[in-house]
C-alpha cells in the first residue's frame, strides 16, 4: 500500500530498541520503552506560512529522534508505522 502524507506529516517507520540487555538479559515486551528513533517512509509537501509552502526539514530516508508520545500509531501491511507531525521531531540523527 502506498501512503502519501499530507501537509506538515510524516510517515516513519519506528526502530526497535535491542531485546538484550548488555549483560546478557534478554526483556520481555512489557519491560521496553517505546522506540524514540525512527526512519521517515514518506513526508508531506510542507506547510503554509503567511500564503507560502515551507517544504519539511526532513526527508525520506532520513533516521529521526521523535518526541515519546507524539504521533498516531497504524498498522499498515502487518508493520507498526507513526505518523508525525514535524513538530513531533526533536532532531535528525547523522
């Protein structure tokens, strides 16, 4: 399925944190944070400032930190993906 966002939102794609702990301890899913990285699918065209289209400061295939609890959460294809507004993004990751 092909998702186009709109205006200002972004498509990611969250980054699973590791399942192991540096010693050796293997977590369950209850004892994980929620992803804070992610890798941006898809943007919107921008957003309107005084009648101007300011494109996005992010781009596909950009890899993102992103705020804990921001976005909405779908399913797309069996894959857990967020859409966020560009707000939601506290920076891009080199």
């Amino acid at each position: 399925m092909k998702i186009k966002p709109l205006g200002e939102r972004i498509l990611v794609k969250p980054i699973e944190e590791k399942n192991e702990t540096n010693a050796g301890i293997i977590l369950p899913d209850t004892a994980k944070e929620k992803p804070q990285q992610a890798e941006v699918l898809a943007t919107g065209d921008g957003k309107y400032i005084e009648g101007k289209l300011m494109p996005l400061s992010v781009k596909k295939g950009d890899k993102i930190l992103f705020s804990r609890y921001g976005g909405d959460e779908i399913k797309v294809d069996g894959k857990e993906l967020k859409f966020l507004n560009e707000s939601d993004i506290l920076a891009i990751i080199d």
